[in-house]
C-alpha cells in the first residue's frame, strides 16, 4: 500500500522518479525501491515524503483512505476558497 501511494502521489503531482529524488535528497534508485516494495522508506523519510506531498503519514500507509489538506497560516476566507475548490473539483 505505501508503495502505490508514494507512486500514486508522484503521479499526481506529473513528478518523474528522477524530480522526486531531487526533492527530497535521494536518488532516483531509491524512489524506484520505494515504488516497487523492495525497500520501505525510514520514519524520517516518510515524515518528508508526508510534508511534500502535504498528507498524514497515515494516508501514505494506508491507515486512512482520505488524504488531508493543511490550511494551517491560511486566513478563513482562503481557507474557505481552498475547501469551495476542492467541493468543485468533486462535483464535476
């Protein structure tokens, strides 16, 4: 499960291996591992993996099915805007 959501997040950001590894200070052959299960990232790593692709380390285990977004040091009315967008996006 880590392994396809780490896939499935870098996809979804259109990231290849290669501009996530750069992201986080690894190589390419590691985000590769990573996505193939041979390998399962540290606890540091996933807190990075967590923090750039802005979901709980509990969405990238699998633990919970709904990602979250952090609104944290937005005012309410961005806030507000951000969850409007997302409403959108849902009910297209």
């Amino acid at each position: 499960m880590l392994n396809e959501n780490i896939k499935s997040l870098r996809l979804s950001f259109n990231l290849s291996q290669v501009e996530l590894a750069a992201a986080l200070g690894v190589s390419k052959q590691c985000v590769s591992n990573w996505e193939n299960d041979y390998i399962q990232p540290s606890v540091d790593m996933l807190i990075k993996l967590a923090k750039y692709f802005n979901v709980s380390t509990d969405y990238l285990l699998g633990l919970v099915s709904e990602s979250v977004i952090d609104v944290e040091g937005l005012s309410e009315r961005e806030a507000a805007h951000i969850k409007l967008l997302v409403s959108d996006l849902l009910n297209r």
